[in-house]
C-alpha cells in the first residue's frame, strides 16, 4: 500500500518527513495541503489531524503527525536512520529535539516572517531578533560537524534529515551557506544520497504558484 504525506512544498517540516520517506526508498505519495489557502484549518483537515499541522503521514489504519514522530516511524519500519547503537539512537533523538525547539522552530519563523508575511506587517525588530537567535543555533551545528561527516555515527540519521530540514530553501531567512563551510559540506553530502530532492522538486507548493 502507498503511504500517503500530507505535504506543502514550502514546508521544511515536511520536508523532513518527504526526505525520510524519499531515501527510505519507501512508496509514497505526496497530498497537496493548500496550507496558505486555509486549508490545514477545515473541518476535513481537522479530521485527519486535529492539530491542523503539516506534515501528516498516513500508512494504512496508522495516522502520525509531527516530523519527527514520522521520521521514527520510518526508522521502525525500515531500520534506517536511527543510529547504530543505543547510544546513538539517544543521541540523534538529542538533535531532532535540539532541532526543533531551537533551529528548525527560528528558521521556520524567520523565514515566515521575511517572505510570506505581507510586508506591512513584517517587525524589523522581531525579525533581526530571530535571526540573531539563528546565528547562535548555525554557530553550534557548524562547529559540532567540524571533522565530521554526519551529525551522529558514521552515516545518515533522523539527526541530519531533521536539522537540513529548511537549509535548501532558496528565500532569505538569514542563512548563507558561504558562511558555515562545515554546514556547508554537510548538506552537499546529504544532496548526493541517492534519491534526494530540493523540497520544490519533492513536494507540491511553491512560492511561485502564488506569485512571489
């Protein structure tokens, strides 16, 4: 059976969840969530995920909802991504909880704020504040990968698809590869597994189909 996500482009939150499930090497399926349209707060949405977030993975009678949930449950069901040891798979958790609360969670906002926000109300202040919170969270990841390959162990793990989640994303959101050349190198190797995809090219949804 084809597991569905319930998916939007613009989103690195599901862009953790489509990489997982894309080099898994699992069947899936993107389903559009027209998420700037209002669709993520219908009573139809609501249904499925009555937090009315993105993205949402549906895989026969199971129902999951948050990135990282999905990632582990892609983990469990294919033995990829969760580290090789006890230790490690404590450890990874450790950065996709780092991630979200402090990396994924300022790079979503900021990014928000900077592009989709109308302009009228975007803060200058509020702005420079979350990106100055952002220069901290890229200054821990940048020197934790300093002489290594990966964020945990010797390959791939929920750590890497979890924190690389908005770092493709081509709109500003205070974030300059050229900046950290160990984040730098880190995302060239997860952009050569086999099977990866630019968010745009994984998911529906992008800025352009509503005209920015």
């Amino acid at each position: 059976m084809t597991i569905q996500l319930h998916c939007f482009g613009e989103s690195g939150n599901c862009y953790k969840a489509a990489l997982a499930l894309q080099l898994a090497g699992l069947d899936w399926e993107p389903v559009f969530v027209d998420f700037f349209n209002g669709a993520a707060r219908s009573p139809e949405y609501r249904a499925i995920n009555p937090m009315g977030e993105a993205p949402v993975l549906v895989d026969g009678d199971i129902t999951l909802s948050q990135s990282g949930v999905i990632q582990q449950y892609i983990t469990d069901k294919t033995g990829r991504f969760g580290g090789a040891s006890q230790a490690e798979t404590y450890e990874v958790l450790r950065w996709v909880l780092w991630d979200n609360h402090k990396f994924s969670s300022q790079a979503g906002m900021t990014r928000f704020l900077m592009n989709f926000l109308p302009e009228k109300h975007r803060n200058a202040d509020v702005i420079e504040f979350s990106k100055g919170r952002l220069k901290a969270a890229y200054a821990v990841l940048n020197a934790h990968l300093e002489g290594r390959d990966w964020i945990v162990g010797d390959g791939i793990t929920n750590a890497d698809l979890s924190c690389c989640g908005y770092l493709y994303y081509p709109e500003p959101f205070g974030f300059d590869r050229a900046d950290w050349p160990h984040i730098d190198a880190w995302l060239t190797r997860i952009a050569a597994q086999p099977g990866w995809k630019h968010p745009y090219d994984l998911m529906p949804g992008r800025p352009s189909d509503r005209g920015l």
